[in-house]
C-alpha cells in the first residue's frame, strides 16, 4: 500500500481540479480517465462563473458554495497558471440579467435584495444605463439585473491548463484506461483497470460526472445522477460586441476571446448522446435573434454539445462515503463545475487530510439520498 497516495477517478475539471489540489498538499496523486481529460461536459462548458445568475431563488447552502467559489477564483487561476503557464482566458466581464416583461421586474428586484444581504454586488438598470452597457440589446429589453464580479473563462483552455498544472506538480494522469474495477476499499484503495497496472491508495476520489452511478452498487449507496444534454452554438463576432454575460429566461450569450460569441444552452434528457440536433441549435439560433438583432441572419459557426452531471435534488454529491470513508464523492455539480472547480478542490482536500470543512458542507452528503430511499 502506498502511504498518502490518492487516485482520482475522472479527468474532467472537477478530477483534475481535486488532483492538482490534492498533489499541492503533498499527496502522491494519480488521476485516472478512461477517455481523454475534459472530453464530456468539462470541454463543451460556456465556462461561465455567475454564481448570483445561476442560484436566483434562495441563500442556500448550493448559493454559498458557489458564492465562496467565485471569490477563490483568481487565486485559484494564479496557482494553477504558476505550473501550466497557460492562460485561462478569464474575464470579468460581469452579467446581466435581462427582463422583457413587465411582470418580471419585481421578482428581479426581490431576488436583487436577498443577494445583496447574501454578499452579491447587485444593482437593477432601467433601460437608458442598460443600453449604456450593453447597446447591442433589442429595444423591448426593459431592464437587468447587473452583476459587475460575474466572469468567464474558457472552457477548453482551462481544461488544458488544469491538466499541464497537474502533470508539472507531478501528477500521474492516465488517459483511455477504459473500465476501471475497484477490488478494495476497506482497509486501503485497490484499483484495477484495461489501461494500467493495478494502483494502490488511501483514498479514492470518485470525479466520474454523469457516470459516477456507476460506483453505487460497491458501497450499498442510491447515488441519482443522470445526464442532461446541453447544446451550445457559437457565432463569429469580435471580441467585445456583446461586453457582457447576458441571461435572459431562455438562456445565455457570452462573448469569447478567440472572437466567438457563444450561445446556450438548450437541455433534454437523451441519456448519453452527444449528438447536435437541428431542434435544439433552432431553438438558441431564434431566441439569440430576437435578444440581439445583429444576429439575426448571421450564420453559425460551431455546435456542439455536452452531458451535465445532474442529481435528483441539484445539489452536487461531495464528502466521504460512510461505509467507505476512504472514499470521496466530487460529482453532480450539473451546469456549474466550472464554476465549482476551486470549492470542491477545496473541500475534497480538506477531507483527504482529515480537516473539518465549512458547515454547509452537510448539505452535500453523498448519503442524503440512501436514507430516502
């Protein structure tokens, strides 16, 4: 048995994430995927980190882990940068959240108030400062709700400089493993997988997104983690044609670096299949349209499409296992891992090393659901 060693199943962002905090703590760390890293939902993420925009309802315990998220960001980016040198592409372009009924206005104002008591920068726009902002908006946009510290960063390139950071700090990552069979977990991790050599560890780290169902049947858990579809499509445009995140109900514009402007997402439950289909682009094509008229007639460039790791009641799955505590759940963070990538990190170390976590940690039992049962 390997002393102090942690095995990370997943290469996504939230594995790669817990990886290369793990290794920062002087763990020996191994990162095992069984595709290549970022190929599921972490590489076809917008890579919006709106906490505020994405948790309207309520100061829950979900709200403050994304709130406390977004806070530890630019520390986190620098971390990782000091390893990969690589740029994240991370922007702090703030958001709107636009409204085109007047019924919507109130509710926006409401949901303004709470998060400023919770910690949110906030601010209602009529229509004049709106347009101040962001021109580009159609004419019966009657408002937003701003959010200046909402930013983005680039999906793709993130997942690429979270993975140059771990291999620099000295991470074991192994790509195209296939299927992987945990033989132990009890006394110490025993991994066996088509890939590689047997692994040995104190603690695994399941990271395994839409998948991570997969894993229940060992411990005698209910883990209800499905995959939701999530179409995306670009358009060409320069950089700084539309300066800000913009959420409407319907979904979301965001402007990249590389001079595209991305538009999401259209979800449904199409168990695991990636396809693009024409219904779901139609759909953000005619909404983007109507929210920004210059788009209309412009021609996509990109489509594509990822699977969210979503759970039963939206809240990720994260924390050891009880009837295996050697094991730690970092899974089920749905359209927000991201987002989440330095948290969980967090949070996954702190219980690899045996520290208490924040109280609300609790809200994210990986057992919630087998006591419901």
């Amino acid at each position: 048995m390997v002393r102090d060693a942690v095995i990370v199943a997943g290469g996504g962002i939230i594995g790669l994430a817990c990886a290369f905090e793990c290794r920062l703590r002087g763990f020996d760390v191994t990162v095992v995927e069984k595709g290549r890293c970022g190929g599921q939902a972490s590489g076809a993420a917008a890579g919006m980190l709106a906490p505020f925009s994405e948790n309207p309802d309520q100061p829950d315990a979900f709200f403050e882990l994304c709130r406390d998220s977004l806070t530890m960001y630019e520390e986190w980016l620098a971390k990782v940068r000091d390893y990969s040198a690589i740029d994240a592409e991370f922007v702090r372009s703030g958001s709107l959240n636009v409204v085109t009924c007047e019924a919507d206005i109130q509710p926006m104002i409401r949901r303004m108030r709470w998060q400023r008591k919770a910690g949110a920068r906030a601010e209602w726009l009529e229509p004049h400062d709106l347009r101040r902002l962001e021109p580009a908006l159609a004419e019966e946009v009657m408002g937003a709700l701003y959010y200046p510290d909402e930013a983005h960063v680039y999906a793709p390139i993130y997942v690429e400089t979270l993975e140059e950071a771990c291999r620099k700090a000295g991470v074991t990552v192994i790509e195209g493993c296939g299927a992987v069979e945990l033989r132990e977990w009890q006394e110490g991790i025993v991994l066996k997988g088509d890939g590689f050599e047997t692994l040995y560890g104190e603690r695994l780290v399941i990271a395994t997104g839409a998948w991570s169902a997969e894993w229940q049947h060992l411990f005698d858990v209910h883990w209800p983690v499905y995959p939701i579809r999530g179409q995306i499509c670009a358009y060409p445009s320069v950089f700084g044609e539309i300066r800000h995140i913009v959420y409407s109900s319907q979904g979301y514009v965001v402007g990249k670096r590389n001079d595209t402007l991305v538009c999401g997402a259209s979800e449904d439950v199409a168990g695991f299949d990636t396809s693009v289909t024409e219904r779901g682009i139609g759909r953000l094509i005619r909404w983007s349209g109507r929210l920004i008229p210059a788009l209309k007639g412009r021609e996509i460039c990109l489509k594509w499409a990822g699977l969210r790791p979503a759970t039963q009641d939206g809240f990720p799955v994260l924390g050891p296992v009880k009837p295996a505590p050697r094991v730690i759940c970092a899974f089920g963070h749905y359209r927000n891992g991201i987002l989440l990538s330095p948290a969980t990190a967090k949070l996954v170390g702190d219980w690899a090393e045996g520290r208490e976590t924040v109280p609300y940690a609790e809200a994210f039992d990986p057992m919630r659901f087998t006591y419901d049962y």
